[in-house]
C-alpha cells in the first residue's frame, strides 16, 4: 500500500486535515508559509501522491479525465493513443475519449465536462474555426470551476491559462536540413503546403534557413501542394515542377509524410538514382509499411507526448505546479547513411 495521507500528517506532526489543506493549497487554516513548505517537503521525501478516484469522490466528481481529438486516421493519432494509455495505466487515471475537429463537437465534449464534473481535460481545440472565443471562454469557466487543462499542440491559437504540450516544429526543419547540407548537394528543395499551418511554415522556413548556413551559395527551392483541393494531380505537378527546376544531383525534404512516395516514384519514373541523384527526408512514419525502401524520417515523439499529458495532469490534479513543455523530434535514417 502506498504512502497515505495520514502518514504524512505522523511524520509532520499535524492533523490530516492540514495535511489535505496544504497539499490543495486551502487558505481557510492558519498555517504559516514556513509550516506549509516544511508539510510539502515532507510528503515529497515520502513520495505521497494523491489517490485521483479518491479525491474526485470526495469533490463529487467522476474520477475520469475527458481526451478530445481529431478524427485523424492517421499513425499519430495512434501514437498519441498509445501514449495516453501507458499513462493512464502508470497513473490509474481512466480515460474517456471523444473525437471530432468542429466548434460543435467540441462544444459539446466542454458540455459534457462541465455537467458531469469531470477531474480534467487533455485536449486539442480547433482552433480555426469562427468560434474559437467562444470556446476559449467556456475553458475558462472550467479552469475557474477547478477543472485542470492540459492542451496539445497550441502553436497556432493562444492558450496561457492552461499547460501546453507542443512539438517543436523547426528543430525537425534543422535537422533535416544539416543532414541533407552536410552532403552538399547541387542545389536543395522543399515541397510545402498552402494555405499552409504553422507547423509547416516553421519547418519549411527552418529546413531553408539551415541549407543557407551550412551551405552557402546554394539553391533552395520551395513548391508548395494546394491542400484546398488536394489531389494526387496536384500532388504530382507540385513535384513535375520542383524536379525540373533543381540542379542535381538535389536533397530533398517534405513537410508531410504524405509527399514521400509519390516523390520517390517521380524520382523512380525519371531514372534517377537515390543516394546518387538524390535523396529525401520525409516527416513522421509511413501510413503503409515504408516506402520503396527505407529514408530518413523526422519522427515526432507522440507517444511520449501522450504519456507526459497525464503525468502533467496528475501532478496538477496533485496540486503542484507544473511548466509548459515542447519536445524535440528526431531523425531516424536507415544504417547505411549512418
């Protein structure tokens, strides 16, 4: 059995009542800074850490944390799935899932928080849509009710009030570049989106950045795909364009995973060699099982993502403090560019 909060209180000499007062950070007793942080220390050096269900019986609330996602068939999403349930279990924290990406759905799933008193959120918001005030309003009226909020992937909307976890999107844009320019190509290409996100023009405008430093006096070229009326068409003449203006042999990076096959065949239709006439960093996993054969990858840490938003959450819930993070991706490339 683990450390309870009454051994806690033994230890410090002290009721459990304070105990449980200084720990929820309770103003309503008087008990000095100096006697507040000695408590603290205490149940820190005893590794006491909160039952969740207990404590959300206890405030009449349901011991479960609401997850809202995007409806993404994607291996992300997985990812982060995969990650949220280590936590889930590592912690004892159940979850409850909801997906969708609009103002109603997600309007509903802050409803349904709200009236069922869940214990906290980890959440996406959607943040492009015309609601997106009204929405930060009905998170704030959670935060002041005590609900806690951890939210993911925040680099295109304003969310001060509550912990964000985020991927650091023009770490993957240096590290492609330094890979692709410390092989000193002819001449370097990106194949970007438009209307394009912040995560894409923060490794689009990195990965050219990085080729300039470490390559000077060389090209870099930028297409974009129109991901308005996405298309294999649009996908293709995208990659027709940038393959006939560079200068081989080219290193190459897309922004999204999405471009990496159909590039390699392009490269494939056109005979040029890989690791001769060319080479690609491509971004996240395959949606199949690889390419043609293996290539560079900037991987981003979702599950890792995942796991960290319930420890953060626990802590919170614990009645620490707890910081804002962003995690560093990493490339993975085959053994033989080694």
């Amino acid at each position: 059995m683990g450390v309870t909060l009454k051994d806690v209180a033994a230890r410090a000499g002290v009721h459990p009542t304070v105990v449980s007062a200084v720990l929820n950070n309770r103003r309503y007793l008087r008990v000095s800074e100096e006697r507040r942080e000695y408590i603290r220390q205490v149940a820190k050096d005893m590794g006491y850490s909160p039952n969740i269900q207990a404590v959300s019986l206890r405030k009449k609330q349901k011991p479960t944390v609401g997850v809202f996602l995007p409806s993404w068939h994607d291996p992300l999403l997985l990812e982060l799935i995969h990650g949220l349930s280590d936590g889930s279990k590592e912690y004892d924290i159940p979850l409850s899932y909801h997906f969708g990406m609009t103002a109603d759905s997600y309007s509903d799933f802050i409803n349904s928080m709200t009236s069922f008193q869940h214990t906290g959120i980890i959440s996406y918001v959607p943040y492009f849509n015309s609601e997106f005030e009204k929405t930060l309003r009905k998170l704030d009226e959670y935060l002041n009710n005590g609900g806690k909020i951890i939210s993911l992937n925040t680099l295109n909307w304003p969310m001060k009030k509550s912990v964000t976890l985020d991927m650091d999107d023009e770490c993957g844009g240096w590290l492609a570049g330094r890979f692709l320019a410390e092989r000193k190509f002819a001449s370097y290409a990106v194949l970007s989106i438009k209307p394009t996100a912040t995560v894409y023009t923060l490794r689009e405008n990195k990965f050219k950045e990085t080729c300039r430093q470490l390559d000077p006096g060389k090209e870099v070229l930028t297409h974009f795909v129109d991901y308005g009326a996405p298309s294999p068409e649009n996908i293709g003449s995208a990659i027709d364009d940038m393959l006939g203006e560079a200068v081989f042999p080219l290193g190459m990076m897309c922004v999204c995973t999405d471009f990496a096959s159909p590039i390699l065949q392009a490269c494939k239709d056109r005979n040029l060699v890989y690791g001769k006439d060319f080479e690609l960093v491509s971004y996240d996993r395959s949606h199949l099982y690889e390419e043609f054969f293996p290539i560079p990858r900037v991987i981003q840490p979702f599950r890792q993502l995942g796991a960290l938003a319930i420890k953060k959450l626990h802590r919170l819930l614990a009645g620490d403090k707890v910081s804002s993070e962003i995690l560093k991706p990493i490339l993975k490339y085959p053994p033989e560019n080694k």
